[in-house]
C-alpha cells in the first residue's frame, strides 16, 4: 500500500512509519520539515501536498497540538490552537483527501486516552480526542468507495513521558503504539476507536 504519515518525524509518527515500512508499505513519511511538506492547518498547504503526492490508499496522521492548561488559565490563543491544530488539522486532511484515496483505502487519525481518562488542565485535550472521536463515527457513515476512517486512542507514550521527566514504566514504547495504526490499516473498522492492546479504557 502506499501511505502517507503526517507527523511521521515525530515519537509516534516516526514508529509507525518504521513498522509500515517493516511490513512492505511504501512510505511519505510528511510534515512541515518535510519535502513535500504539510501544514495541516493551513488549507491550501493541505491541497497542495495532495496535489503532489497523488493517489494513496492509506492517510495516517499522528500530529497536532491542543494546549495543557487549567481551565482558569486558558487564552483564547491556547483555545484557537487547539481547535485549529489537532482537531480541524486532522478532520481537514481526512477530508481533503478523501477524492485522493483510492478504492477500499483507509484514514487513521490520532486521538489520545484522556477522551476517556482525563486529568487536571486538560479540558482542551479532552474535547478534542473526543470531538475527534465524534468525527470519526459520523463521518463514517458518509464513507463510499469502500472507504473507511479509524481513531486511534494511544496512552502516554514512554518516550514521552521520560523526556517529561515522568516514571515511563506504565506506559508503552512507541513500537507498541504504532502496532494500534497498523491494526487499523490493516483491519476492517469504520467509525471506531482502536486502542492500543493492553490499554483499554477503564
Ligand atoms: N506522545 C504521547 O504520549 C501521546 C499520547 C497520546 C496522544 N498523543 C497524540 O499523538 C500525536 C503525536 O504525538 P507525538 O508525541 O508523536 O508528537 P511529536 O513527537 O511532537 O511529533 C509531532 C509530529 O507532527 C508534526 N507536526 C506538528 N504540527 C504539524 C502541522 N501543523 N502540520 C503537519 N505536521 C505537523 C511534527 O513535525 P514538524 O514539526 O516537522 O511539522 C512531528 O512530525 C499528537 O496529536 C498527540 O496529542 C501523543
């Protein structure tokens, strides 16, 4: 299959891309330092970067940014961010790239565990995953084709959490994670969430 990865120079991005490519997909591994490069917040950097690449059968995102911050802190900047980066850059580039995707072809978005077990001053991440969750589901019954859209709902990732400074031993390497992504490439979900084996939501 050929796939792209928006996000694909980051912690989760960069091991999904190393167990497609392990699996014999052919890779875009894309972002905004990538050549082509995508901003996902930008529409017409978004149109541009299909227009490039052409057909595919599979989009996986693992970026964006949604601000963590308590409620009584939060700007209208951190707000917009959050709104403009990680859930209307995803729901754009799915959308997008639907007249790209070929027959029975597939998009995998990124959400997170806090949909279902927030903490303090993540309201912002919270609505997010979940609103991204919504998405998925509606959208979902839109798909023709044969087409399909996934969320995947990682954990904190132990990379991150020990760059955090955080104990990382609950939580699973990114190898573990980018094995959610390839399961939902793989699979036969529509409007679901995957998550990764192991880390269910309680
Ligand atoms: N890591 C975790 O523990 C964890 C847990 C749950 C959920 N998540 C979610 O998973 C996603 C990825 O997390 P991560 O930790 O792997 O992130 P990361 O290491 O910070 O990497 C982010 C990736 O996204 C790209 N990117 C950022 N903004 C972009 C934009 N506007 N357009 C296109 N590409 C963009 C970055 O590359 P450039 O800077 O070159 O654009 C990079 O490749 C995030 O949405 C995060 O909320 C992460």
């Amino acid at each position: 299959m050929k796939i792209v990865v928006i996000g694909a120079t980051g912690t989760i991005g960069k091991a999904v891309a190393t167990l497609l490519k392990e699996k014999g997909h052919e890779v875009i591994e894309a972002s905004r330092s990538s050549q082509p490069s995508i901003d996902f917040t930008n529409a017409s950097s978004i149109d541009q970067f299909y227009e490039k690449i052409g057909e595919i059968d599979a989009i996986v995102t693992t970026a964006g940014d949604a601000a963590f911050v308590a409620l009584d802190g939060l700007t209208e900047e951190q707000i917009q961010l959050s709104l403009n980066s990680k859930l209307m850059g995803q729901i754009n580039t799915v959308r997008k790239g639907l007249k790209y995707l070929r027959a029975n072809g597939v998009a995998v978005i990124t959400g997170g565990m806090l949909a279902y077990s927030p903490w303090p001053k993540t309201s912002m991440i919270t609505m997010v995953n979940a609103g991204l969750e919504g998405f998925v589901k509606g959208a979902a019954l839109d798909m023709t084709n044969g087409h399909r859209v996934v969320i995947v709902h990682p954990p904190w990732v132990a990379e991150t959490a020990q760059k955090l400074g955080m104990d990382a031993t609950p939580w699973p390497k990114a190898a573990k994670v980018a094995e959610a992504y390839l399961d939902a490439i793989e699979g036969t979900q529509n409007g679901a969430p995957v998550f990764v084996e192991g880390y269910l939501p309680a």
